[in-house]
C-alpha cells in the first residue's frame, strides 16, 4: 500500500504530540517538518527521524513532494499555513481553532474545495473514547430529543502565557482556546445545529494573581514566562448559544478561577427529552418506572473501539486521505464553529446578543 507523505508545520508542544502518533501508522511516512524557529524544527526532526526539515513553509513546500501536512503553529497562522499547502496540491490537517476569524475560516475551506483537496479539522475530542460511546448512545435514541447541552472547560491555574496569551497570535484566551473543545463536542454530539446567537460576559481578573503563584501548571510553551508574557486576553467566561432547533448550549471555560480543581474537561453534558449524559464521568441520568435514576456506563476502556484520542484522531486523517474515507471533522464545522468564537467575543465586547449569519 501507498505511505502518506506527511509534512508537519511547526515543531512546538502539539506537532510532537501528532508525531508521537504518525509514527505509529505503519501508512505514513514521515517526510518533513518546517518551523520558523530552525533549532526546534531540528530537534523535532532528530528525536522523530524526520529527515527533511525547513524553516518557513513556503521552503517545504517548493522542496518537497508531499501528500499531506498538518498545520500545528500558532493560530494567527493556521489560515496562511492551510492555505499555502492546500495550494501545493496536499490534504490538510488544521488543529483548532481553525483560524483568528470566521472570515479566515471561510476562506481556508473555500480554497479546499476549490482545489479538491480534504480540510480536516483537529477537534480531537470528537475521538476520544467517551465521546464515541456518547455518539453511540444518541445514534442509537437513548436520549430522546436533545435541546441542551452544558459545554465547560475550567483551568483554575491555566494561563499558559506564551503566544496563548498574546491576542495578536492567539485570538484570544480561554474562549478559543480550550471552550472552543467542549463547544465543538457538544454541537457535534446534538446533530450539528445551525446556531442563530449568542450572549457571552467574559471577565479579566487574576492573570497578575496566577502569574505569581508559586506552583507552575505543565504546559507553558517553550520560552513562556507568565510574569513578562503580554496578557491581554480574557481570564474565563460565560456564554450561551441558541441554535436554530431551539436547543442550546451554556458554555464556561477560563484560565484563571478560584474554582475547584477538577481536571480539564469538567462538565460536558447532552440532556435529551429521554435522558442526560455527562461526558466526563459516564453516567446516564434518565427516569424508569416513575422512578428518578442514575445510571454509569462501565468499563469503557474495555470498549471495543477504545483508543487514545490523539491516535484516533491522526489514525482518521490517514485514513481519508488514503481511502477517502468521509472526515468526521470537516472543515465546514470549522467554520460554524469560528462563526460562534467570534460572536462570542462581539457579544463579550459589546454586552449584546449576537446574531450569527
Ligand atoms: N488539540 C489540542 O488539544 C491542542 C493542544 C495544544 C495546542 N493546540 C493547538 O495547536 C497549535 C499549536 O500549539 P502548541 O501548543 O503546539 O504551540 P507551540 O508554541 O508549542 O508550537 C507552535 C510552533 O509553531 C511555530 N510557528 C509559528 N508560526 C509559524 C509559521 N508561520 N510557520 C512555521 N512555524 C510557525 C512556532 O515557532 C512554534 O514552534 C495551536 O493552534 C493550538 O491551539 C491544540
């Protein structure tokens, strides 16, 4: 069978955790990486045996003859970086958020389609085990009729600094770069719905506070020092979505927050007119027999289509680009999904609901 040629764009925190798992597919051959920073490009290269590595993408590009790339740089990059490769003829995979703005967003998938080419989306969390089962609950009717879903992600200490916190490469703060997870998974998991608009306060506070804590969280970027980094994003929000079928969706998600310490993803629930699920501990809320119950899916590990989500994730990007297997992380959800991070901030800025197009 033919190997996917792949060539990563970036070499940072995320490009190590894909290669981590490109390596692993016996279909791929790992062919190049480019970053703007050459010694991390060359590292990246060395520890993953990658033997062609560049410092701009447009050097890749003309130098190589490549099947595929996947795009890991920072988000004011994501738009330029996909669309030079979807340009030199190859399938894409663009981690989230897809871009700085939905205009951006648009203008990746138009170039996609234009060139016949794949634009995948790394929603990662659309692969994770729990949210497969999750899938396979509703595809199956146990939920009934779904109108709400409850989308949040709460770091109490989790502003990585960097580039993260820094709105003229990030976008933003906790909104596109860790909501915008649980507002994927939850739209995706209701059927994808036509969302009509939102309302979100977003707040500023404590970013001085958490910078002088004296333990660290584990996932600064390289160089990140949160007592100098620029900071002008958002340190947590709340935001509520209302789709065009009625339902909605209440969003949460900061960096910073006196809230409980949790882990990450603490609180993605889908309520159907026949039951509710949340996501993160399993179990299943529903009434039988006039009886209130609660119910927890076991074992999921066991789960014969249980996989590590980075893996599933990569291991489909393959897939589609080999066999033209359909992606179930098109660009086109990118895009929605860009619509609603903008309106989001709009509605943030202004204090008025938001009408999306
Ligand atoms: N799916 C997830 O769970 C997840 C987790 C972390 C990050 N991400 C996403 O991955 C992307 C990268 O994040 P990261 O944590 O790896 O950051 P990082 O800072 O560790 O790495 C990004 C790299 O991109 C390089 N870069 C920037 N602009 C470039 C350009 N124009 N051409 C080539 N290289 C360029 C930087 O030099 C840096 O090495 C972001 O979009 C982020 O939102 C996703």
């Amino acid at each position: 069978m033919k190997k996917l040629r792949v060539g990563m764009i970036g070499a940072g925190n995320i490009a190590n955790t894909h290669l981590e798992r490109y390596i692993k597919n016996p279909n791929v051959e790992l062919a190049a990486i480019c970053d703007i920073n050459e010694a991390k490009a060359n590292r990246t290269a060395d520890k993953f045996g990658i033997p062609n590595r560049y410092n701009s993408v447009a050097a890749m590009l003309a130098a190589e003859k490549l099947d595929a790339a996947d795009v890991c740089v920072w988000n004011c990059a994501h738009a330029e970086c996909t669309i030079a490769a979807l340009n030199a003829g190859l399938d894409v995979m663009c981690e989230k958020p897809m871009a700085m703005t939905a205009e951006e967003a648009q203008a990746m998938k138009d170039v996609a389609d234009k060139n016949g080419k794949l634009l995948m989306l790394g929603f990662v969390t659309r692969f994770s085990t729990e949210a497969r089962i999750a899938k396979d609950f509703i595809d199956n009717g146990e939920l009934g009729d779904i109108y709400y879903s409850k989308a949040t992600y709460v770091r109490r200490h989790g502003n990585p600094g960097g580039w993260f916190s820094d709105k003229s490469r990030s976008g933003g703060g906790p909104i596109i770069d860790i909501g915008v997870h649980p507002l994927d998974l939850t739209r995706y998991l209701m059927g994808n719905p036509k969302p009509m608009s939102v309302f979100c306060v977003a707040a500023n506070e404590l970013h001085e506070d958490r910078a002088n804590l004296k333990t660290r969280v584990g996932w600064y970027p390289e160089g990140a020092d949160p007592k100098k980094d620029v900071c002008d994003v958002e340190s947590s929000a709340v935001g509520i979505i209302r789709y065009e079928n009625g339902a909605s969706t209440l969003l949460e998600c900061s960096y910073n927050l006196h809230a409980p310490s949790k882990g990450d993803n603490n609180g993605r629930v889908i309520y159907g007119t026949k039951g509710g699920l949340n996501i993160d501990d399993m179990k299943f809320y529903t009434d039988i027999n006039g009886f209130m119950v609660d119910a927890e899916i076991k074992d999921i590990k066991n789960y014969t289509e249980a996989k590590d989500m980075f893996q599933a994730e990569i291991d489909h990007f393959v897939d589609c680009c080999l066999n033209g297997t359909e992606c179930i992380s098109p660009a086109e959800d990118g895009v929605v999904i860009m619509k609603i991070l903008n309106a989001l901030y709009e509605s943030a800025k202004t204090g008025k609901s938001v009408d999306i197009i």
